[in-house]
C-alpha cells in the first residue's frame, strides 16, 4: 500500500509530546488529535509490509467493528525524511538511530480517563472493578489478546463505557480465546508491582470473580485463573 508522504506542513504548530534519542515518538496537532511515530525495528521482510503502524490501524478498525471504544485512525503517513522527527535535545542523531522506513499515524484520541488515572485519583470504585472484570471477559470473548493490557491502556470514557488505546501490540482472532492465552492476558494485566499493590487484594479478587461469573468459566478453570492471579500477584516482572 502506498501511503502520503509527512512533510513539515503535517507538523504545523504541533507540539512534542513525547521523544527519546531515536526522535520524536508523540505529538500533539492543534485540533487535538495525535501523530505517533512507528519506527521500524526491522528494515527487510514482512515488517516493512505489516509493521506497529500498520498493525495500529487495522487493530482501531477491527475494536471498532467489535464494538470497543479506541482511537479513530485518521491517515498513515510515510516519513521519507527523519529529520522532520528530531529530537529537540539530541539535534545529530547518529546513522544508526534513523530509519527509512517510518511510518506516522494520525488518529483522534479516545475521550475520558485511564483507569490508572483514576486509580491514583482514589477514584476506582468497587461498581468499576465488576466493569472490568465483566470488560476484560468480552475482550476474551471477542478474540481480542492484547499484550499490552493494563490500567494505563483501558479507558473509561465520558459516557461510561470501557476502550483501549495504545493499540498495536495484540493479536484479534476470529474464535474466542483459548483458556491458556487467558491466563497470559492476566500475566499482562499485573505486571506491575506498584500498580498491583494500589489495586489491592480485595479490587484483585472483586476483579476476578466477575470475570469469572462474566466468562461463565468452569469450577475447574476458576480455580486454575484464582491460583494463577494469586501467583501472579505475588511475582510480578515489574
């Protein structure tokens, strides 16, 4: 697929958001939609054709024809010239830090607050924890494993439902998914000590069981998914 060519005119009046030592990773256009760089990892193969930003885009239509709030993508854009997307304080980037094979995505943010937001605003009400137990069991239901699933990428939006952003690392599937690839969901969930300890045990075990009455899982598979959590709690990576 062919895509527009970023040039500086795209960049107008927009502000950095966020960058490393490669360059600008997040900006924010004026209107208030985003542009987020992909820079590929991986510059031969099936990647330059199916890379972060093309996996972005097709993951934004797929949740919204699935039902679940993300993004709205608006354009992919390639970035033939990375000088475009220096970072301010790195101004001679070296050879190895730029890539002819950026892509940047423009998309409309999904309106509301992060559920870790909320979380460190002491705003997590026990009505929410069922919501997203019961909202991590559609999820599953639908197909959806996303690798990248945690409380600063679930959204509850003004009008009270639950969405995702940061969408590019997972996978959809046309079946729900498998009980194995549940449980690894959940490892992604809790990988974060400090978060896991805001949480606290008792939201952990409100969580839980209404994915459990939710997903209408097994005696045998409920117990497996209370074992599993405990552990993972107690060893997160993070």
């Amino acid at each position: 697929m062919k895509y527009p060519v970023l040039t500086q005119a795209h960049l107008a009046d927009a502000t950095i958001v966020e960058y490393d030592p490669r360059g600008i990773k997040v900006l924010q256009l004026p209107g208030g939609d985003y542009l987020k760089v992909f820079r590929l990892r991986h510059q031969y193969g099936w990647a330059r054709l199916h890379g972060y930003a093309q996996r972005f885009c097709k993951h934004a239509r797929k949740l919204d024809q699935k039902g679940i709030p993300t993004v709205q993508v608006k354009q992919c854009y390639k970035a033939d010239n990375p000088e475009l997307l220096k970072a301010p304080d790195f101004p001679c980037p070296t050879e190895s830090t730029l890539t002819k094979h950026t892509y940047v995505v423009e998309y409309a943010p999904l309106a509301g607050q992060t559920l870790k937001d909320l979380l460190k605003q002491q705003l997590m009400s026990d009505t929410l924890v069922v919501q997203l137990g019961k909202f991590i069991a559609e999820l599953h239901a639908k197909g959806i494993y996303f690798r990248s699933l945690h409380l600063g990428n679930i959204v509850l939006t003004p009008d009270g439902q639950l969405g995702l952003i940061d969408i590019a690392d997972m996978d959809i599937y046309p079946w729900k998914l498998w009980f194995s690839t549940r449980l690894r969901s959940f490892r992604h969930l809790t990988r974060y000590a400090t978060l896991n300890q805001s949480f606290g045990i008792s939201r952990w075990s409100l969580l839980q069981e209404s994915y459990i009455s939710e997903a209408k899982l097994s005696t045998l598979k409920s117990h497996w998914l209370r074992k599993k959590m405990q552990h993972f709690l107690l060893h997160p990576p993070h």
